[in-house]
C-alpha cells in the first residue's frame, strides 16, 4: 500500500505466491508494527516472515511446528515476537530473532483461531 494514494485508488504493490503446497490455502497476512515484514499462514502447517523490501521469505516457523492448520498470527508491538493460532489446538509464542518457540500454549478444548 502506497500511503500517499487516495484510498479509493488503492492498487497492489506485489503479487507472490506465499505458500506453494499442493492444496494448502493461505489464511491470513498481517504486516509487523514496524513494517519492515509480512507474515502469512497456511492449512500447510506453517507460518512464513517475509521480508517488505524485498518480498523474499527470510523465516519459515517451522522448529517444533503446529501439527495441523495455522489460523492467525499476530505480532509484538516491537515486531520481535509472533505468537501463531492453530487448529492443533495450541498457540505458539515464537522469538523472530531466533526461530524459536519461547512458550507453548495448550490445553484449548478446540482450535485457537
């Protein structure tokens, strides 16, 4: 989105394909606080960083990954940190600076969506 254009003649700045599992659907893209990534989540089981500035995929979320859809993600207000909704009924508190998963939540009767 180019913020000097008129909200009625907003146009896309990129296409790409996020995730190109056979089958897998997209489900969610949200951009980081400060802009600099998107995050996008599959029914592939994943959730991918990428970079805005060039539209490559620098992370895929996939140490100790969710076993089945991954819903939503939402970033820390300092975009350091990912947390992942699942249909495995657990949310995942990811660092982006390491991959790694800092806590894992369990437990949830159904999905976290």
């Amino acid at each position: 989105w180019d913020p000097s254009m008129s909200t009625r003649n907003l146009k896309p700045i990129t296409k790409f394909r996020a995730h190109e599992t056979p089958g897998a659907y997209l489900l969610h893209a949200k951009l980081s606080p400060d802009c600099r990534s998107l995050v996008t989540t599959s029914s592939d089981k994943s959730a991918k960083l990428w970079d805005t500035s060039t539209w490559e995929c620098n992370q895929t979320l996939e140490h100790n990954k969710h076993t089945k859809w991954v819903w939503d993600a939402v970033f820390s207000a300092d975009s350091s940190y990912l947390v992942t909704a699942s249909s495995d009924r657990s949310a995942k508190l990811w660092n982006l600076g390491t991959g790694e998963v800092v806590r894992q939540y369990t437990g949830h009767k159904y999905a976290v969506t």
